[in-house]
C-alpha cells in the first residue's frame, strides 16, 4: 500500500513538472533544457545525455526489475514525447522520435494493457518521419 501511494505521489509529481515545462517554454524558453535536465535526473535518476546516447539495453539495466522497469519506461517515454514536441525544429528530433517508438515497442511487449494514446501517438510520430523522407 505504501508503495502503491509512492509511486502514485511521483506520478502526480511528474505531470506537474511536464505541465509545467509547457508553461516554462512559453515563458521562458532559454530555461527549459535545464528544467528538462533536472526532471531526468530527478525522476529517472540519469541526465538526459544518458537517455539520448545510450542503448536500449543498458537504459533498461539501469532500471533494474520489471515491475519498475516498465513504470520508468513509460516515464521515459512521456518525458521524450514533450520534449519531440517541445523541440519540433531541433535536428536530433529525428533520432528522438526513432528512440521514442523503440520505447512504445518495449512498453506495447512487456504491458498487459493496450494504449489507444500510445497508439495514436505512435501514428502521429510516424507521420512525421515519413513526411521528412
């Protein structure tokens, strides 16, 4: 039960800090890869960097067993979807969107639950790298 509060009290956390990253990028958009940074680093417990250049593999040995695997792997996934759309004119967005959909395939095998969200967004992300070819 006190785990099932935890994880709920960091869920909520979470999607404030994206809410707010939004509302930063309005605002104040020189701040938001610092803030993006802090949120990596706070929630999944490496930078940015590490997300970005690292193999899947060595991502999901970083976050140890399955259960926590699959949670921070959606996280993941969350964080790098509002960043693609944070950042649409940056040149690595097409590296990015490739990692993001590795990441739906991950998360679509190892859950039991189907995602109509994860579904159209993987649809929207596919659009997007096929209208760049």
């Amino acid at each position: 039960m006190i785990r099932q509060d935890y994880l709920l009290a960091m869920i909520e956390n979470f999607f404030l800090r994206i809410s707010r990253l939004k509302k930063l990028n309005q605002e104040k958009p020189q701040e938001v890869l610092p803030e993006l940074n802090d949120i990596y680093q706070e929630f999944l417990n490496m930078n940015r960097e590490f997300f970005l250049s690292s193999s899947l593999k060595d991502i999901y040995s970083v976050f140890g067993q399955k259960q926590d695997s699959l949670a921070k792997t959606e996280m993941l996934a969350e964080l790098m979807y509002q960043e693609l759309n944070l950042f649409k004119s940056t040149v690595y967005n097409r590296e990015l969107a490739h990692r993001l959909l590795e990441l739906y395939d991950f998360i679509d095998h190892e859950s039991n639950e189907l995602s109509l969200e994860r579904m159209k967004r993987r649809d929207e992300i596919i659009k997007i790298l096929d209208s760049e070819i």
